[in-house]
C-alpha cells in the first residue's frame, strides 16, 4: 500500500477527561497521539499548557482521557502493529461553554486501514477500499477514431 492516511475514525469523543479543557490551551488542530494505558485501555495524549508555580508559562505532555469501547476496537489493531496514527483534536466545548453540560473533547484518527480487515469482518462492512471501476470508451463519436 501506500504511505498515505485514510481516516480510521472521523470523529470520536474522549472519554473520562482527566483535564479541565479551558486552562490546558488546547484548540481544534493541535495534535495529539494515542497509548495504552495501565489499565488496558487507550489513552489520549496532547502537550498540555501547566504553569510552573501558576504564572511561569510551561507545556508538558499529559493524558486528556481515554477512547470508548468502539472507538478502542477500531484502533487496537493498528496500534498493536506500531502503526503511524495521525490524531487531531477536531472539536472541543470547555467548560465556560458547556452551558451546564459537561466539558467534551473530540479526536479524529488517520492511519492506513490494513489492519482494519478484521473489525470490518466482525461488524459486516464492506472492504473500505473498493476497486475503481474500469473507464468505459466514449459512445457516439464517429469521427473520432483511437490511435
């Protein structure tokens, strides 16, 4: 296959947030990656903003929360085979804007879907890349004749 990305999970909550999402600095397009956790789950991590003492500006890497159960099966697969995920924070409401709801923070994963055969078995869906259909020869040009 290719080197190049395809979505694994369009969008997918982060459960369990460990953080309080308006003082870490995150926004929608920082990057972020995933790794299991101790106890058997996938974490999400990101290069949160911690201040030293409360007023020296520093960043470090943190965990944001864990995926749900679906999200964890797709993933599993290509994480246990050192796949290169690229994992995007896509939406986030903190909790200033939850309107009384709790916070939420949203990921997108991209990766190359060979590992994905599996799951797709189990759940009954289609093999994501299908065969590109063979081009047809144009119909009604007389004058035209190939080369």
């Amino acid at each position: 296959m290719s080197d190049s990305k395809l979505p694994l999970i369009h969008k997918a909550p982060v459960e369990g947030l460990a953080i309080h999402v308006a003082r870490t600095g995150l926004s929608i397009g920082d990057a972020a990656w995933l790794d299991r956790l101790s106890d058997g789950r996938i974490g999400v991590f990101a290069r949160l903003r911690k201040p030293i003492l409360g007023l020296i500006p520093h960043h470090r890497e943190g965990l944001v929360g864990h995926l749900g159960p679906v999200a964890e099966e797709i993933i599993a697969p290509s994480l246990a085979h050192g796949d290169d995920l690229r994992v995007r924070i896509i939406d986030l409401t903190p909790e200033h804007l939850a309107n009384g709801y709790p916070p939420e923070v949203y990921i997108s994963v991209w990766g190359d879907p060979r590992h994905l055969q599996p799951v797709l078995a189990a759940v009954g869906l289609p093999d994501p890349l299908p065969e590109a259909p063979k081009p047809k020869a144009p119909k009604g040009l007389s004058g035209l004749r190939p080369a």
